[in-house]
C-alpha cells in the first residue's frame, strides 16, 4: 500500500478522534500508487475484523495480536 493511502487513512481517523478505524473506499487506483481519484463510502468506529483474520494464518496472528494489545491496555487503566 502507498505511503498515502495509510496517511489519508491516518488522517481520517485523527479527525474523527479514533484510535482504531474502519474506513471503506471506492477507487479504480491500485493500492500501490498514490490516491487519485477515491470516495470514502464508510467509516467505521468498531470495525470488524473476522474476514480479515479469516483471510489467513498471517492476518488471523495479526487480529489476535491486536485484541491482546487493546485488552492489556484497558486492563491497565
């Protein structure tokens, strides 16, 4: 994915003062190059990750990885 693509998506969540986001987007651009012409549909403040972590082995360690992470950070507030 483009440096971009992952600074607009940064953005999007800084302005809606999110942590943790799903944002949805419309574009004929390849993920590899630099947004063009896009539409954000949707943005999500709890999105679900079950058809990530079902994608694979990779993508699975990677969701559980992310909810160990969120759950020891609220068991130490």
């Amino acid at each position: 994915m483009h440096h971009d693509w992952h600074q607009l998506c940064a953005h999007i969540a800084a302005a809606m003062n999110l942590r943790y986001i799903g944002i949805d987007l419309i574009t004929e651009s390849p993920l590899k190059l630099p947004p063009t012409d896009y539409v954000v549909v949707e943005v999500n403040a709890a999105p679900g990750l079950d058809n990530y972590a079902s994608v694979g082995p990779i993508q699975d360690a990677a969701v559980r990885q992310l909810y160990a992470a969120v759950l020891t950070a609220l068991a130490a507030t």
